[in-house]
C-alpha cells in the first residue's frame, strides 16, 4: 500500500468506480466506454464481462458487491440500480424510493461485519507512531507526517 509493487491488471478502460470481492480476490468496475460489467482477478487473470449493458451501460456510476450479486447505479434514461449475480445468470432492476432528489451517482453496500483479514499493521498500528502501511508477505512501512520532526519512520 506505499506504491512500491504496483501493477497494472487490466488497460484501455473508463471505471468510474470499483468494488473488490475479497472471498474470490477479484476487482469489479462499470466500463463506461463500452457499457460492460466486467471483473479480473487480483492475480491479473481471468478478465471476463459480468454483463454487456451496451449504451444503457455507458451511463453506470456506482458499483458495489452484496450477497452474491453485483449492483450498479444507472443514471439513463432515468436513475436505475441493477444487479446481476457475480456469474452474469440472473439480472434484477430495483426500484428507488420515492420522493428522492438528485443523481444517483453511487452506491454501497456495507456489510455486518468487516472481512477478516490480517496483516502486520492490525495490531498497535504495527507499532507505528502515525500511520502504518501493510506490504505484501506481512510486512509493514512506517510513515510519518511530512512536518513533524519527531517521528522516526
């Protein structure tokens, strides 16, 4: 999470937004240029279209993952969310309430409880003063804020 490591998994498209699936270690996003729903996995692998929305598509904003399904918010023609589940079988338009104003421009779920994840930074903040970033194999890089003297990274 410090920057160092990054990869790139997928190019060419337009996400406005993304939602992780931590049980299968996939990212999801709303393509807007193409209209798709699509995932890849955290491995780099396995890109595929969840859903091909086409023109109505190219109008998804939020996308958030609950339940087995995949949600996203449409703004066109009117505001609209849509699931389908995570394999692309069984797609659902859901109603708004009513007497709501404005654009729908995202969506989240949270869920009861955290996932259960662990890394060098859960416990004491990794023994850092500010802020602990964790790195892959358990490990953890200390950061200080850029104006203070007396932390020692």
């Amino acid at each position: 999470m410090d920057g160092s490591n990054h990869r790139v998994l997928v190019y060419g498209v337009h996400a406005i937004s993304l939602a992780l699936d931590y049980e299968a270690n996939d990212l999801y996003w709303a393509d807007h240029n193409t209209g798709n729903i699509e995932c890849i996995s955290l491995n780099g692998g396995g890109k595929r279209i969840v859903s091909a929305q086409g023109n109505a598509g190219k109008h998804s904003y939020g996308i958030s993952l609950s339940g087995g399904r995949v949600y996203w918010s449409s703004g066109y023609p009117v505001d609209i969310v849509n699931s389908i589940t995570k394999n692309g079988s069984t797609m659902k338009q859901h109603s708004l309430p009513a007497g709501r104003s404005g654009y729908l421009h995202g969506i989240v779920f949270v869920p009861e409880q955290c996932p259960n994840l662990n890394n060098a930074c859960a416990v004491s903040n990794g023994g850092c003063p500010f802020i602990c970033l964790p790195l892959p194999g358990n490990n953890k890089k200390c950061v200080c804020p850029d104006d203070n003297s007396y932390c020692i990274s």
